[in-house]
C-alpha cells in the first residue's frame, strides 16, 4: 500500500485522512502523521499499518468522548464504561482517557464538585450524593473532598433539607402525627439524610 493522499479533516480539526486506494482509510491525529514520517508516496509496511489501526481506534474513541462529554459532564469510569459499550476497545479508551486529561476535559474531582453542587440544590444529602458518585465510577478521594468543600462553604449544611421537610409537612399537615413522622423520615432518607439529623429535622418539622 501507498499513501496517495494526507487530506486535513474539515470536521475534525488537527486530524488528517490518509488515502489509500482512492479512499480514506484511516483518520489519525496530525502528531500521528509527523510521528511515522508519512507522505505522500510513502510505503505502509505492516507496523505502520498496525501503529494507524491503533490509532484511527483512539481518534474514534476520543471524538465518541467529546461528543458524550459535549451533552453533559462525565466521571472518568462512566465514561470508559459508555464507550465501550459502543465498541470501542479498552486500549482505544485509555488513549482517548489520556488525551482528555491532558486536555483538561476529563477530571473525576471536576465532576464531582459539579454533581454535587448541582444536586445539593435538589435537597441531595452526603449519603445520596456519595452512593451516586460511587455508580458513576468516581473515586472516593475525589468524592470524599468534593463534598468536605462544599461543606466547607456552607454555614448551615442543614438549611436545605430543613427547608423541603418543613415544606413537605405542611402538604401532609392533615395526617396523624405518627403517620407524618414516618413520611417525613423516608422523604429525607431518600434524599441522603441519616441518623440524628433527621431525628432532629422531622422533630423541628412537626412543631
């Protein structure tokens, strides 16, 4: 095989298309070009054709990222998980993963600072926000710190869910005290609130 053509991708911009045989065969990043000293005319023996198969498979895998990361923000396992559901192979997805972090694209703490700020405003509690974390794949470090800053900066952690359950009591005002304090108790254990806090919340609620 003959490399007949080095096309710069419009679509993908620092990609290139290399031709072969009247057609492109592979879509490679520029680097990749520069890194195998390819022309036009240049020969592509076996280990080149193997080094482009490598990585044409990370290019597919890193722009299936960005259009994943374009819709909304990802952890880095969840992402990995969602590529290679769409077949992408592991080795593919660790390039892509490694391209994306150089990129400042990818970075479980992000993510995690993010989810939690946008799902504190929802009334999520510690225990949620942590089981959420943990099934989107994200470390326990950068859980763990995301939420000690978001505490961190709230004066009154309990603000929040004080607010929905005093709501929430109102709307059930009607029902026996005992049936209000179960309800209550459940609507705030759904949301990641345990313990004394809750005791103390749905207590405060009913008076």
């Amino acid at each position: 095989m003959i490399v007949e053509g080095l096309v710069p991708d419009a679509r993908r911009p620092g990609s290139t298309r290399i031709v072969v045989n009247g057609r492109p065969a592979w879509t490679v990043p520029a680097d990749v070009i520069a890194g195998l000293r390819l022309d036009v005319g240049s020969p592509l023996k076996g280990d080149v054709v193997e080094q482009l198969d490598r990585a044409a498979d990370a290019e597919g895998a890193f722009r299936a990222a960005l259009r994943a990361l374009e819709r909304r923000a990802h952890g880095e396992r969840e992402l990995g998980n969602k590529l290679e559901r769409k077949g992408h192979t592991r080795d593919a997805i660790t390039a892509a993963a490694a391209r994306l972090r150089h990129l400042g694209l990818l970075d479980d703490l992000v993510f995690a600072r993010a989810y939690i700020a946008g799902r504190t405003g929802r009334g999520r509690g510690p225990v949620r926000l942590r089981h959420d974390l943990a099934r989107l794949g994200v470390g326990k470090e950068a859980a763990e710190q995301a939420l000690a800053e978001l505490m961190a900066d709230v004066s009154d952690p309990l603000e929040r869910p004080r607010a929905l359950v005093t709501k929430r009591a109102r709307q059930i005002a009607g029902l026996p005290t005992e049936a209000r304090r179960r309800r209550l108790t459940a609507f705030l254990g759904r949301r990641g609130y345990r313990g004394a806090e809750v005791r103390s919340l749905v207590e405060e609620a009913l008076r």
